[in-house]
C-alpha cells in the first residue's frame, strides 16, 4: 500500500512502518525505523543491522520482495490449483493470484455459513477513529480501500494486515479482484432479493427458506440441523443457484456459472458428518470441476463453534481431508 503520512486521513507507508514497527520491535529487536524500501516495501532495520518486513518482521535481503505464498497452501489436484488458508480474510492473497492470470476478473461463488459481507476494513477504520488518528472514519476506511492494487503484492499484504473477520468479500469487489460475488450462506435468511439492483460493492447473500421440502411453521432447531446438512446436496445447491441466476438476470449479468469463477468454502459451512458426506455431490462436483480455482478456509474456531453433532465431531483437519477427497473424486 502506499500512504499520506501520521495524523492524516488517508493512511500511507510511512504511517503504516511506523505503527508497524512499534508492534514489532520487541518480537525483532528492531531499534531504528529505516527509511530504505526494498523495490517498494518499507522495511525496518533490527539491532543487529539486519533488513526487516514492516509487515510481519521477517528478514529481507536487497533483491527480496514481499511474498503471497505465507497466507497459504497451495497444492494442485489434477491440474486444479488448490489454496488453503486458516483465516478466510487471507484468501485475499489467493484471489489476487488468480486475477492476475486472468484478463478480467473472475466471479467469486462461495459456500459459507457466514455471509462475510462487511464492508472493508470497517473494524480497523473504527479503532483508529477511537483512538483519535482517524477523524473522518469512512473518509479513512475509503482511503484504504482504494489502495488495494491486486497487481503487487505488497498491496495485498498490507490489505491483509487490516482486514478484520468478514470483510475479505468487500475487499475484493471493491479492488477489481473478484468481479461479483455470489454467497451461499446459512445465516441471513433474507440474503440479497432477486429484485435488488445491482449492489455498488457486487455482492449478492443468496436467500433461502429452510431445507428442501420443509413444511414446518414456524421453523425450529430441526430445520436447521436438516438445512445445514444438505448445503452441498445437489437439490440444495440446484435451488441456491437458479436464486443466483434470477439476481443476474435482473442486474444484467451473465448467469452464475457462465463466467469464469472461484469457488470459495469455509469449513464452518459443515455442522455435522452427514452435511460433508452428501448423498448427491452432482452439482457441488459441477461446481468444483468449472471452476478456475478453488480457496478453502479452515476457521477451526469458527467450525467448532458451529458444529451442531455433539456426539461425532470433526476438526478442522478431518474436514479438510473429506473435502479435498471430494475435489480428487470431481476431477
């Protein structure tokens, strides 16, 4: 990112070193604020004289650039590159990857139980309101916003660095590097009408009722552990994307699954056994095989605390392992 400087409202790289290197001078023994960039990262010098990120204080040398490669994992099934972050907002950097190889940016169809449409950095623009550095907070938050440039990597670390919980979406709408993002999520009922306009950030919480079929009134706790495990049933899938089909059409955009996209899951989207082990994947392995690219997030505190089935739990690794064999058996 590139910034304005300390006291002013849109933040620059020297106010970002600065509070960057206050975090990090007792983890690197940094003494001294160096005022050399590496290409165009600002580093800070430790005790010792030795180049540091201003970001996380890793140790750079002359000729070394800020890299993606620490938010993820990325491993290639089948020619399909895979990339596996433990906090979703780091997806970011993946999402940037992927836009660079592509000549216009790709759609984003995400599976979560959260909608994670926050707009961006809206929890670290309030902070700074409340401590006094940022007197016009949305001017603030904007600021930040307009930095994020997906071509350097530098831009996207320093995005990362202040992004809060679910605010990644908005980031990436925003920026150009994700085109319009379809969420098919268990918390928002209500979601995103099919008669809506076109939203200004591109972002569409894809409604629902209950689970396929469901004739209870009012619906209750049962309906909800039924809903949950069908979120990569075929029939559940099938009826979230002809809701997504209907928002296109009426804002003028091509159908869900015609433009290029990345498929994004969260582990907190799976509440039970049953919900990872579908009877019918045909249209969740639709979705897999069309994608240009698929991120997964990990969330291990967010599935424990979604987790429905107190009797037969699943961490984070064995819904890792279950879903990455339903990638292997798609391809």
């Amino acid at each position: 990112m590139i910034f304005s400087g300390e006291g002013s409202e849109k933040p620059t790289s020297l106010w970002v070193a600065q509070r960057l290197f206050r975090r990090h001078a007792l983890a690197t023994g940094a003494t001294q604020l160096c005022t050399t960039e590496i290409g165009r990262t600002q580093v800070l010098q430790d005790q010792r004289g030795l180049l540091r990120c201003c970001i996380c204080g890793c140790r750079l040398r002359n000729g070394d650039k800020l890299s993606l490669n620490p938010f993820f994992q990325h491993r290639v099934i089948q020619g399909k590159d895979i990339y596996v972050v433990d906090d979703h907002h780091k997806a970011l950097a993946a999402w940037a990857l992927v836009r660079r190889s592509l000549l216009s940016a790709p759609n984003l169809i995400t599976i979560d139980h959260h909608t994670d449409i926050h707009e961006a950095f809206l929890g670290h623009a309030h902070w700074e309101n409340y401590g006094g550095r940022a007197p016009d907070q949305e001017a603030f938050r904007l600021g930040l916003v307009a930095q994020i440039d997906w071509r350097r990597d530098e831009s996207i670390v320093g995005a990362i660095e202040y992004l809060k919980h679910d605010e990644h979406i908005d980031a990436a709408t925003c920026s150009d590097t994700i085109g319009n993002a379809f969420c098919i999520q268990l918390s928002d009922s209500g979601g995103t009408p099919s008669t809506h306009a076109s939203a200004a950030n591109r972002i569409y919480a894809l409604p629902f009722e209950c689970f396929i079929g469901c004739k209870v009134k009012p619906h209750n706790d049962d309906c909800l552990v039924q809903q949950s495990n069908e979120i990569i049933e075929t029939r559940y899938l099938d009826d979230q994307l002809a809701r997504g089909a209907e928002i296109s059409r009426c804002i003028g955009l091509p159908h869900i699954e015609a433009a290029p996209y990345i498929l994004d899951i969260d582990l907190d989207a799976f509440h039970t056994r049953k919900a990872i082990s579908p009877h019918d994947p045909t249209t969740f392995y639709r979705l897999i095989r069309n994608a240009v690219a698929i991120t997964i997030a990990t969330e291990a505190e967010c599935v424990k605390d979604e987790w429905l089935d107190g009797e037969d739990q699943m961490d984070t690794a064995e819904l890792l392992n279950a879903l990455l064999t339903h990638v292997e058996q798609a391809l």
